[in-house]
C-alpha cells in the first residue's frame, strides 16, 4: 500500500498586478497576431476565457492556443477567435449566427460587439454548461440552442453575419441562403485533420463573393445531434 500523500498546497490566487500583467500578454499576443479592430480587442479585454476553460487545462487559458473542452471538442486559439471576429465586420445592430457553441467563448466575445447572437451546437450538454456561464456572467443578447448548426436557424433568418467554428467541406447551402444581401459568413473550408482555409464570403445581389483569409484547423462539421 502506498503511503498517504500530503495535500497540494491550495494555490494562490493571483494579485492584481498579476491579473493585469496577464491580461496585457494576452492582448499583445493579439495584436501581434495582426488583430487591429479596437472593438475586437476591447470585447476580447472584457470577457475572460478563463471562465470557459473548467479542466485541466485551466492554467492555460490566457495562453494563445486551442484547449480541450467536454465531449472532445476544442475551444480554439485566442488569436483565431479575434483573427474571425474582426473578419466578420459587425456592428451593433447585427444579428449573428454561430454554428459550433463549444464552450461558449467566441459567442461572448461576439455578444459584446452585436445585438443578438444565436449559437448552435450539436452536443446538448456544450449547449447547456455554456448558457449557465452566459446567465453568471449577464450577458442577455445569446440564444443557445441545441440542434444540427448545417441547418442553420431558419425561423431567425436571415442573418447579418454568420460565423461557423467547425470545418465543413463546403460553405454549408443552408448557411448561405440565410444570409441577407449585403452580409458576411466566415467559415473554415477542408478535410478534418488537414490544414483548412479561412473563407470570408460576402452575399451580393446576385451571388456569393469568396475570399480566402489563412489557414486555421478546426474540428469538423459533423451532421445530426449528437447523443449527449
Ligand atoms: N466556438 C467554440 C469552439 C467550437 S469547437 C468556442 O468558442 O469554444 C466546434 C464546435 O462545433 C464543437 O462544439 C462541435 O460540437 C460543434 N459542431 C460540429 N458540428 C456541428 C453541427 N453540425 N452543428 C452544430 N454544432 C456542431
């Protein structure tokens, strides 16, 4: 039998200075990362991905990189979340769609810069832990909702902008046909497990114009409700 190990000594919490410290890293590594929309960066500033990351992994949420969260998924890079959200050019009347909830973070970001946010996710309990961290944290103006995000929300549509944060083959048809003349879609483009490309696709008149911004690597788009 193995001896008895003494406790971990509680960790401190850390002091302001630390905090402040923290968070000016964080938003250097930002900004370093081409983020330049002061709006972005103020929105980034006030939510803290801290509060999203309840594992682990906790210890490294002001870090810029992607982190697991439940149900094997993944809340991505700080500089992608910010890097997405400037190229979604929104302004505060908009309604936005995000297709892939996760942990909820990219929807509080983009909660502070537009009027409404819809986010979908097709894991129920993603959708229910983040609508509790959206409810502590007074943010009023998201609807999560449990559902296959491919589908789009078209009761809500069309939408001003529309954010996807899972890789799909293809811009999903439904997606683009909610959104209204004149708006913005960001969504990664490829086969899971490659690199993908960023794509901005602007709805015109007549037509779709596509625009390749980087590659990124996101989880895939997976069709259905999952079971949990
Ligand atoms: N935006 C999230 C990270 C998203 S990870 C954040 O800020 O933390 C990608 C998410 O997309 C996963 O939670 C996954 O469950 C979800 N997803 C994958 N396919 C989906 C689909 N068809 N409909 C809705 N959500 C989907």
């Amino acid at each position: 039998m193995s001896e008895p190990t003494a406790p971990e000594p509680e960790e401190t919490a850390p002091s302001a200075e630390e905090l402040a410290e923290r968070k000016m890293r964080f938003l250097f590594a930002l900004r370093s990362k081409g983020v330049t929309d002061q709006r972005v960066l103020g929105a980034m500033e006030r939510i803290d991905r801290g509060l999203f990351v309840r594992n682990i992994f906790a210890g490294r949420a002001y870090e810029d990189m992607p982190l697991p969260i439940a149900c094997g998924q993944t809340i991505s890079q700080p500089s992608i979340v910010a890097l997405m959200t400037q190229a979604l050019e929104t302004s505060p009347r908009d309604t936005v769609l995000e297709v892939g909830t996760g942990s909820g973070y990219q929807a509080a970001v983009l909660s502070c810069l537009v009027r409404r946010v819809y986010t979908v996710d097709r894991h129920r309990r993603l959708v229910r832990e983040a609508e509790g961290l959206f409810r502590a944290l007074g943010l009023p103006n998201i609807v999560a909702l449990a559902g296959d995000g491919a589908l789009g929300l078209p009761d809500q549509a069309p939408f001003d902008r529309i954010l996807v944060t899972a890789a799909a083959e293809d811009p999903p048809g439904l997606l683009l046909s909610q959104l209204k003349i004149g708006g913005i879609m960001v969504v990664p483009v490829g086969q899971s497990d490659t690199v993908q490309s960023l794509i901005r696709v602007r709805r015109l008149e007549s037509g779709y114009d596509y625009e390749e911004l980087r590659p990124v690597r996101f989880v895939p788009l997976v069709e259905g409700l999952a079971s949990d």
